[in-house]
C-alpha cells in the first residue's frame, strides 16, 4: 500500500533531478542557481506544513469544497513565501545590484504555488487511492467469509440426512436382536462422524482422506446390506494427494446406494474410481441400477448430488463440473473434475483460481 514517506522523498528526488538536468547549462549563472535552489529547497520544506494541513482536513472528513479552499489558500501564501526567499537568493548572488522588486516576487507566486496545489492533489489522490483499496480488501474478506460460511452449510446440511438413515439402520439392527451389527454399525458411525467434524473449518483435503471416509461410510453400509452390496475401489495413487472439497464423496455413495443399490434384488456394485486428465482429476462413482424401474431425469437428483454440484461451483467454478450420465446397461455414473494442483491448499488460494476465469 501506498504510504507518504516514500513517495514525498522520492517525488520530491525526482523534482531535483529534473531542475537540475535542466539547468545543466545555466550552471555559470550564479542567480539564476541560487534561484532555483531556494525555490527548491523552500518548496521541499514547505510540503510539510502542506503535508500536515492536508492530513488534519482528511482525518476530520472536510468537505471537498472546503478542503479545496484551505489547500489553495495555503499553498498561495507558502507560494508568495518561496517566491519571495528565491527572488532574495537570486538578487543577493546577482554580480549586478539591483534593488528589491516585488513585482518579480509577485510574477512568480504562481509557479510557486502551483508546485504545493499539485502536492496536495497527489496527497488526497493517494489518500482516496489507499481508502478504497481498504474497502476493497474489506469486500474481498467479506465475500471470503461468506463463501466460507455457504460451504460450511452446504457440508452440515447432508450430516443430518446421512445421520438420520444410519440411524433408521441401526434402529432396523436392534429390531431385528442383530446386537453384534447395531453395536458395530454405532461404533464405525462414531468414527465417521469423528473424521467428518475434525477441523470444521477445512473444506479442502487430499483425496486420499476422502477415499478412507469412503471406506468407512461403505464399510456401515455392508452391515446393512450385506451380499447385496459390493464395493470396488480402481483409484490411481498418483491422485492421491490432490486436493478436492471435504466430504464430497459420501453423499455420491449414498445416492448411488439409496437410488441405486437398495432397489436391487441381486448383489450390486459400487465402484470408486480416480484418474487425471487434462491438468483435471476426474472422479467416477458407479452404481447398477434396476432398469425395470421407471427412470425420470430427477431420479438421481437428490440432495446429495445437487449440494455436491453447488460445492464445486462454489469452490471452483467453471474449472470444475459435475456431470452424470445412466449407461445402456443400467449402470449410472456420477464424474466430478477439478483442477490439479500439487499440494493442499486453502479455501482463499481455490477461490482466487476461480477468480481468474
């Protein structure tokens, strides 16, 4: 960010240099030198009463109009001041006497001043600069928090949805005196809850600690189902570190399960697959599905799919899809892309990628 000291000794450097390379040919001109150096020297010094009554009217909000008054009112009487300093610097080295003329101080007040009236425009222009870039940064940090806090509700709202069946399982184990199943299903459900509530806020981890919740979700629906369901993991480990939205892939196996795997009478497959493509990942879940059944184009549009879709918009926007697609043989296939990157990274550093499309 722009601040004052810098830029007045280097803007005031530069004004230096370019008086003198100007008058590199007058230099045998004692008073025309003594001139320009007075009028140099007392304009520096002057900027910083200018400095300080620009900044008193900035931190006290002064209208624009009366900001404009005092400034130009300052700057002319600061002006006739140097005018004045620089005509006495310029009569006093002079090898020719002449008597003190105010009419020369008078022809060059408005050079003078007009050097401090640019000052003060190059103050409050820097002023303006930096007040909206905080606003800016305000806006940015605004829309991160927003951002960060749909994410969140997006990723809370399928816990109670995911919650809510396993507990209708569980409850269906007990009826059923199958104790040994109940108490396992409870105790793998507590170790998923366990892994999808640590560190609320991270909504980007490795693909890896999104395979492994995989497992563990499967894992309670096998009890379930039993011979019914069967699982396939075909995931390439080179993806394994990629970094994807937290807990994107439960509510695409319980879809392909609840839509899937529950109407089928005969054992079904679900398989998990990863691979890269195009500087993307590309991640498939498979399902069979009973064509017997009457397929709408909303049969696989439960929440699940569509929290999952809003997620990668959010996070990624146009750099990442979500697309579906049922397959002759009955089988429907879920495909998500993002994009690859080499390490974990935060939620701001992904948003700032979908900001540069």
């Amino acid at each position: 960010m722009l601040t004052f000291w810098p830029l007045q000794a280097g803007g005031w450097l530069l004004y230096a240099l370019a008086v003198v390379t100007t008058n590199v040919p007058l230099w045998h001109h004692r008073d025309i030198v003594a001139f320009r150096g007075s009028f140099l020297l007392c304009g520096f010094l002057e900027s910083f009463v200018v400095y300080a009554i620009c900044h008193a009217l900035w931190r006290r909000k002064t209208s624009f109009l009366f900001s404009l008054l005092i400034c130009t009112f300052a700057s002319s009487v600061l002006g006739c001041l140097t005018a004045t300093v620089s005509y006495w610097a310029e009569n006093r080295a002079s090898t020719e006497a002449e008597s003190f003329a105010w009419q020369n101080v008078i022809s060059n007040v408005p050079g003078s001043a007009f050097v401090l009236i640019a000052w003060t425009g190059l103050y409050f222009g820097v002023q303006h600069y930096k007040l909206l870039e905080t606003e800016r940064e305000r806006a940015a940090e605004a829309e991160r928090f927003a951002r960060d806090a749909q994410l969140k509700a997006l990723r809370y709202q399928l816990q109670p949805h995911f919650l809510f069946n396993t507990l209708n399982a569980i409850s269906s184990l007990v009826v059923t005196d199958n104790a040994k199943g109940a108490t396992e299903m409870i105790a793998r459900l507590a170790d998923l809850l366990r892994s999808s509530l640590d560190d609320p806020d991270t909504h980007v981890v490795p693909l890896s600690e999104e395979v492994r919740v995989a497992h563990e979700y499967l894992a309670i629906e096998r009890l379930r189902f039993r011979d019914r369901l069967l699982v396939s993991f075909n995931v390439d480990p080179g993806t394994l570190e990629v970094p994807v939205p937290r807990f994107f892939l439960q509510p695409l196996l319980e879809n392909a399960i609840r839509h899937g795997i529950s109407h089928m009478a005969r054992p079904s497959t679900v398989r998990l697959e990863s691979a890269t493509s195009d500087s993307h990942l590309q991640v498939s879940v498979r399902n069979d599905t009973n064509l017997a059944r009457e397929i709408t184009p909303h049969t696989f549009s439960g929440i699940g799919l569509k929290n999952t879709k809003q997620r990668i918009n959010e996070i990624y926007g146009s750099r990442g899809s979500v697309e579906t697609l049922l397959l002759e043989d009955g089988t429907f296939v879920v495909t998500i892309k993002v994009p690859l990157a080499s390490k974990v990274t935060s939620p701001q550093n992904l948003n700032s990628e979908r900001n540069d499309d």
